[in-house]
C-alpha cells in the first residue's frame, strides 16, 4: 500500500495489515515499553507514508514538543546540503575558515587551515579534548562560542580520525548563517519544515546561558547562542510525528510530493556507509542484512528509517543517562514485524 497523497498537513493511521505488518507482533511494542524502556515519552512508525502505531507515555501527546538533543545535527546536515544546492556554499570541500574571514588563525596553525565542511559532517576535524570527553559546558560559557571552537580547531590529532563534537556541529550552523544570512532556525522553517507540513519553530528569546537553559525542560524553540547562531549540536524541539516526518522525507530520497526539498545526491552522500559508521551527522548501521540509519538524541531520542522496509520509527524521550538501546526494540519487535 503505497500512499499516493502525502501527509502534508496531517499523517493518516490505517490498520497495520494494510501495510503488510503483523499486527500481532507489533501489539508486543507497546508493553514492552512500559515494562522495559520507562523513559520513552512517545513513538511513531510510519510504513508506506500512514502510521502504522502511534503511542504515548506519562502524560504526554501528539502536540507535545521535546528537545531532541543531537537529533538536531541530521537536520542541520539537510539544511547544509540545500545551502549547497541553492549554491550558498560551494561544496562539502570548501574550507571551513573562508567563511570567518574575521578570524585569525596562528599562522604556524597550517592544520586548522586544511579542514572542510566534509570534515565537520563527518565528525573527522582534530580537537584537543579525548573523544567522548568535549567540555561542553565550558563552550557554553563562553560569550562567542564561534571563536571559541575555532581557536580549539584543528588542535591535536590529526584530520581523519573520529571524533564526536558539539562544537564542530556548531560551527556548521554559523557557515549556514555566514552564508546565506538567515539562522538554522530561519532556513529550516523556509526550505524544510514549512515545505513538508513541520510545524514552524519560532524565536525562543534566550535569557541565561546555564545548563537548564539550553539543555532542560523549559527548551522551547530552536536554542541559539549569545550571539544568535542557532545551535548546531542539540537545542531543537519537535514533536514526534515531525520526527516521523523528516525522516519520511530521507526515506523518499528528499522528495516530499512532487518537490525535491534535499537533494537526491546529498541524501545519498549522506547516509553512505563509512567505517566510523557515520554519513553526515547521520549513524548508520548494517547488521543481519538490514542496513539503517538514524538521527539520534542524548536520553534515547531516535529518527531511525529502513529503506528495505520502507520505514521510520520516531521515538521521543525524557532525559535519563545511559537510556536502553533503541536499536534492540527497533529490529526485534518492529522490523521483525514487517511481513
């Protein structure tokens, strides 16, 4: 059953049969849950474009908005490859320090000079810090977060080595603004969320700069920094049928309707299986034959589409350290129930 009239304003739920899914196994999804993943707030699978089950935890709805943490790198990695295609930025190659000709670098620092846009996607640019271990809070401290990364750029290790970083997501955010004028925030309610019927994020006037503030539960919006980069490594909030939405859109290769919203290129550049596995700001992984890739968020937040399967599976969370695995819930209990 393939959907001819895409959900534009509102998804369409229609029996799990229809879609060539056991009904019976997926039935084990929502008590499973309960028993077992306790701080799931709220999912959404979608086959064929309809929703296939849909369930919400502990008070929560379909209207209600959470902070996906580090959901939000996917969706700047989609805002970066329409600023290419609208020829905003050149390419993935394009050096990083072209677009901050304000900076200046050590001259000896002739590594920071080398690193890409690529770099930053792929999470390969050399920082100081242990991988695992940036000091986050000490970026949020600062009064220019964006002088602060790039001072911290390219020291240590060397370009092509794996290494997960906030700030380097951040930095992306301010070649987005540098480049076309407009926040993340403003560029994604113009050419992706209002295209495909996501809800529009409006300004959230930050008052504080702590960690309640741009991490807690009154995040409402699309964080920004102090000075009005929207964050490029966590900070926005969607509800999980947006979270459905956008990953639909990946599923169907940029296309939503008749209009090509990302590039068909950039998709495919973007979820390309690497050693790391990391595409641009997406994790990928291929296991028993299944191949996947997956926004995902601190506290268990999951964009997860199988192609294969012609599925997403949109899971939104409540903080907690250390969450259950998604992945293990995804392929046994929703994958498995694809017939």
């Amino acid at each position: 059953m393939q959907r001819s009239d895409w959900p534009t304003t509102e998804w369409q739920a229609v029996d799990p049969a229809l879609l060539n899914i056991d009904a019976e196994k997926l039935a084990e999804v929502d008590p499973l849950i309960k028993a077992a993943y306790s701080n799931i707030n709220g999912i959404v699978i979608v086959r064929n474009g309809y929703i296939a089950h849909e369930s919400y935890y502990h008070g929560y709805g379909p209207k209600d908005k959470h902070h996906v943490a580090s959901v939000t790198k996917s969706i700047l990695s989609a805002l970066i490859g329409i600023a290419i295609e609208e020829r905003f930025i050149k390419n993935v190659d394009q050096k990083v320090l072209e677009f901050f000709p304000d900076y200046t670098p050590d001259h000896t620092d002739t590594q920071k000079q080398e690193i890409t846009i690529r770099h930053l996607l792929t999470m390969t640019a050399p920082y100081p810090f242990e991988d695992w271990h940036e000091p986050l809070d000490k970026m949020c401290m600062q009064s220019d977060w964006v002088t602060y990364t790039l001072d911290m750029l390219g020291q240590k290790g060397e370009i092509g080595a794996f290494k997960y970083s906030n700030a380097g997501a951040h930095l992306l955010s301010a070649i987005l603004t540098r480049s076309t004028g407009k926040s993340a925030r403003e560029f994604a309610n113009e050419r992706l969320f209002t295209p495909i019927g996501m809800e529009v994020i409006p300004d959230y006037e930050m008052k504080a700069f702590a960690f309640e503030d741009l991490f807690g539960k009154e995040v409402r919006g699309w964080v920004k920094d102090p000075t009005n980069n929207s964050t490029g490594g966590w900070g926005l909030t969607l509800t999980p049928r947006d979270m459905a939405r956008f990953g639909w859109l990946y599923l169907n290769r940029g296309c939503w309707g008749n209009h090509q919203i990302i590039p068909e290129a950039w998709i495919d550049e973007s979820i390309a299986m690497t050693p790391n596995p990391y595409g641009y700001l997406w994790w990928l992984r291929a296991e028993d034959g299944v191949f996947a890739y997956a926004a995902m968020g601190d506290g268990g937040h999951v964009i997860c589409c199988i192609p294969e399967k012609n599925l997403v599976v949109a899971i939104a969370s409540e903080f907690m350290p250390n969450p259950r695995d998604r992945w293990t819930l995804i392929k046994e209990h929703i994958i498995e129930s694809v017939i």
